[in-house]
C-alpha cells in the first residue's frame, strides 16, 4: 500500500494543453475514482501516474518518493486496462504467473501467488483454460488476478468494465469494490461512468477540460455539488435545471422563469434580481395536484414504469423535467399536474459563473 500525490501536473501534446495543473493527494489504502467526460484527461493522468505517459509539468509521487523519472516497471504499481491485454497463447495461470516469470521469481512463489489470486477471484475452475475459452467477465478476473499476484502498492484500473453487458457491469462493480475491501490496496480507477464512481469510491475527483472541478466523498458531491457541471454529471437521472430570477417579496424568495411559473426557493440564496440556474434532482419532485397551493403545473409527457419506480418527463412551462417516484402513479400522458419540491433539496447556481450559491 502507498500514498501517491499528484502536484502541479501539467500535459501538453504539442502546442495543445490537456492538463493544467492537477493538484491532489491519495491516502494510503484509499479508493479514488476520476470521473469525467470524454477528453477530460482523466486517463492522461492515470497513465502519467503509471509511467506510460510524459510529464510536462509538476511531480508524481508514490509513498513520497517522486518517480516523474522512474520507468513504469519500476514503480511497483499494477494496471488493468480495458481490453484485459491477454495473451491469447497462455493458459489462465500462466497469464496471471507472466510478470513473475519476466522478474524470475522462484517456481514456488509464483505458484503460491496464482493459488492465492485465483481463490480471491474464484478462477480456480479456469487455470487451465486459454483466454478464448472465457467470458468477458472471466477475461476481466484474469486480468485483475495478473495484477493481483504481482503485490504491488498501487492499482490502476482503466476503464475495465467498459466492454462487459450492463448485468455484468454491476456484477464486477461489487466484485472490484469487495476485492480493494480484502486487499485494501490503494486503487485509481478511470471510468465515464458516474453511477461506477458513485457506488465504489471512497472518493471521486471530477474533472472537466484537463481540470478538476470537485472532490469529495460520493454523496458530498451529490448533494453539495460546487458548479452546475458537477451538478449534471453526477446523479442519474441528471438533475433538472432550469433557468430564472430570483425575486423577493413579502411571501417570500421564488425563482421566476419568465413564463409565467414560479418555483419556490426554501433557502432563499441569490441576491433579488439575480439570473440563476435553479436545480433538483428527480427524486425531490413530488406529484401533487395542479390546483394545490405552491405547486408548479406540468402535463405528463412520457411515462416509463421501470418496477419498483416510475420516471415521468414532465413539461412544465418551457422546461422538460424527469421525476422519479416509488411506486406507480396513476397518471398517463397529457394528464395535467402539480409538483411540489422537498424543502432544502433545492440547488441554486449563477447563472453567468456556475457556481454554487450559498444560502
């Protein structure tokens, strides 16, 4: 297990920057996840981290020790990369035993490594077997076990889940997350995928056009977003943003949209007159009647029942929201409603900067 630090870092490809100035600390034995959009520059960073990618600017350290100039294989960290990069020629065990055998370890150690990883990930049935013979979760639990067996400080993990069916997807989800339980090795794991980041990290670093734009501890960030970036990007549905006024009177602060709907601001941030972008989620919308006091009107536009929940698109004035309720309500659409917001689930933006509003 290590601690790795991040300072200052820089990535320039010719005259293009993609990095500028990532700044942060990993603990030892933590799970962090880089979240982000596509071309964001979170795989830059993880591969500068793990020595297959030039550094501009800055310093990388693990345990303390810089290594901008220290070759990848001499870190003493473990990658797993998205296509699983098997050789197609070696059985399961002698994939696993590979780094090992390139090191010349002895003939009983690697065996004691490979018995002790295969258990962990259950492949004992699979030593045997060539990677065409597997699944794509079983290629997926290889290569985690050639990473596994090698003991290192740190595991890189890029994007492994992206090219596995959306059940399986969740499976490996639990199985990666119960795995750095066990091992409680430091792990920096690279995905898209904000539902990935929310349910493994122990804490997500968003980042948005080579910088970071929020970290935190998952439900930090989802209910205390920084920007309006953030607050798109993590949730699922995405939070509902629409824009207005803030306005005070002698019934209190609301948000005016300009056509002729008005929504409620329980926190009151802004200052009167101020263009904001005001934001909740689809879980803190309630449907109510259209007629009931403080209620926004909408019509039902689209109804998908999805089992133990319902998501409705809602037009309400100029705006399209998605609201999310347990249970089945007994609406279809054209159907005329109210919504009502959960006092204190509200977010509130500027609308020119994006950036949060305190209460």
């Amino acid at each position: 297990m290590a601690t790795v630090s991040f300072n200052a870092i820089e990535k320039s490809f010719g005259a293009t920057k993609v990095l500028h100035g990532i700044s942060f600390d990993i603990e030892d034995g933590e799970f962090v996840v880089l979240v982000g959009p596509s071309g964001c520059g979170k795989s830059t960073l993880l591969r500068m981290l793990a020595g297959l990618e030039d550094i501009t600017g800055g310093t990388v350290a693990i345990d303390g020790k810089i290594v901008n100039d220290v070759e990848s294989k001499d870190r003493d960290i473990a990658m797993v990369f998205q296509s699983y990069a098997l050789y197609p020629h070696m059985t399961v065990a002698e994939n696993m035993a590979f780094s090992l055998k390139l090191r010349k370890a002895d003939a009983r150690v690697m065996q004691e490594r490979v018995a002790h990883a295969s258990k962990i990930l259950n492949l004992d049935p699979y030593l045997k077997r060539y990677p065409r013979e597997l699944s794509g979760g079983q290629r997926q639990r290889v290569a985690m076990g050639r990473a596994i067996v090698r003991d290192p400080k740190v595991f890189l993990f890029d994007e492994p889940l992206s090219n596995l069916d959306a059940k399986l997807r969740v499976a490996m989800r639990a199985e990666i997350k119960a795995l750095h339980q066990r091992l409680k090795t430091t792990t920096v794991y690279v995905t898209h995928d904000q539902v990935e980041a929310m349910t493994m990290a122990d804490r997500i670093v968003v980042m948005h056009d080579g910088r970071i734009e929020q970290m935190g501890r998952p439900l930090e960030l989802y209910d205390h977003p920084a920007n309006l970036f953030v607050a798109q990007f993590i949730g699922s549905p995405a939070m509902n943003v629409v824009n207005g006024m803030v306005r005070r009177g002698g019934a209190g602060a609301i948000v005016d949209m300009g056509d002729g709907l008005q929504w409620p601001l329980h926190e009151a941030p802004g200052t009167e007159g101020q263009s904001v972008a005001y934001g909740v989620r689809p879980g803190d919308l309630s449907l109510t009647s259209a007629s009931a006091p403080g209620a926004v009107p909408g019509e039902i536009v689209v109804v998908e029942p999805t089992g133990a929940e319902t998501e409705l698109l809602i037009q309400a004035g100029k705006a399209q929201l998605t609201l999310v309720t347990h249970g089945r309500p007994n609406v279809r659409p054209g159907d005329q409603v109210g919504l009502a917001v959960t006092p204190g689930k509200v977010h509130v933006f500027d609308q020119q900067s994006g950036n949060r509003l305190a209460a």
